[in-house]
C-alpha cells in the first residue's frame, strides 16, 4: 500500500532542512547542490586513469574484470552526510534526493542493462542494520528507470570487516575474498548485470562480486 498521501502532512509537521546548511524546503539546497563535486572525469576502475564513461580500457581487461564503472561524485561534504544517514540513521527518505542525482548525471552512452543487484550484505549485518542502502538505493533506480531488479542474485558468505575501516589496499582485498556467491535463483548467463554500491574506495568489494557473476556468465 502507498503512503505518499501522507508526505505532504509529514512535510508540514516535519518540514524537510538541507543537509548542508539547514535551510528549509529540500534535503538538498541549490547552494549545497553546486557544492557536490560530481565525477567530471571518468577513470577506468582498474588503472584509474582517464576513459571515456567509465569503461575499463582494453588492455586492462581480463575474462574477470569489471567493464566499467559509474561513480556519481566525491564521498565528502553534503553527499557523504546524506549517504552516511541514509546508512546508519535509517533517514530512507533521502534514498528520492540521491536517486534523483543519480538520474540526473548518470550517462545515456552507458549499456543499457538486464538487470541490477545490490552488493549484499550479510545475514548478520542484514539483521543488525535491518536493510541493506544499497538495495533501497538500486531498487528506486530502476523503479524511477523501468530497469529489472533483484537481490536474488549474490549472498555474503561470511562477515567480513568493513572496508573502509581497512587502510591497506592489499588487506581490503585480502578481507573480501571469497566473500560472495551465486545463488543460482536467477540466470545471469549472456545476461548485462548492473552492480550497486553506495561507496567504493578501492573498489575491491565491487571487483570480487563482479568476479563472481563473471564465472557463472
């Protein structure tokens, strides 16, 4: 049952401030929005160096690799506080404001894809946290996109330490080995599969699930 109804009276009881600079009307003002830094230059996620999109370069792929990725900004300022809210203040009602960047700067010259999955967390952190920001994040994409989604698609086979609590790149990827499975439930075979995550530093989490779909198709 929808209960947008009742997002104008929460409007008025609970006016909506900037995250920024607390100014009434929207979660973002047009001041803090100038104050974003998007992602102007797209870097390929393996050498980090300049590509158009996005898009690995040829000579960095390999049978397992990423073909791309998509960054929408810098996590600092405004956006890193939305998302850190969205992520451990249970704010879901930011999850509309950052879609709609994500909309707004998200290329048209990037494939169009069958389906999207959110990097799942595990079992226990699910339980903990009680929902999983990226899935919120990926599922009001593609409802807002007319795109498939599913969480069905990977498992987190253990707990692993959060990455971004880990300063050495070498240990990041060490702690995320093997941290993932197919679960069979949906075909992926020949299939363009979108992979979501509200950050990605190094992104060795990205890299180890994409290896995972990579290997069933």
């Amino acid at each position: 049952v929808s209960l947008n109804f009742l997002n104008p009276l929460l409007d008025l009881l609970l006016p909506k401030l900037c995250f920024g600079c607390q100014k009434p009307g929207s979660y973002l003002c047009s001041s803090c929005y100038n104050a974003i830094i998007f992602t102007t230059i797209s870097l390929c996620p393996i050498c980090e160096k300049p590509s158009p999109f996005g898009f690995t370069h040829p000579g960095c792929e390999t049978l397992l690799s990423i073909n791309g990725m998509f960054v929408l900004g810098d996590y600092s300022g405004v956006l890193r506080k939305m998302i850190h809210f969205l992520k451990y203040k249970n704010v879901f009602s930011l999850s509309e404001t950052l879609v709609n960047l994500w909309l707004e700067h998200y290329p048209k010259e990037l494939p169009k894809f069958d389906l999207l999955t959110p990097i799942p967390l595990h079992l226990k952190r699910l339980k903990e946290r009680g929902y999983n920001q990226a899935e919120i994040l990926g599922k009001l994409f593609c409802q807002k996109s007319n795109l498939y989604f599913s969480n069905q698609i990977l498992t987190r086979n253990r707990q692993t330490l959060a990455q971004m609590s880990i300063k050495n790149l070498k240990e990041r990827r060490k702690n995320i080995i093997g941290a993932f499975s197919y679960t069979d439930k949906i075909d992926v075979e020949e299939k363009n599969v979108a992979l979501v995550d509200d950050v990605a530093t190094t992104g060795a989490t990205i890299f180890e699930a994409t290896k995972v779909l990579k290997r069933n198709g």
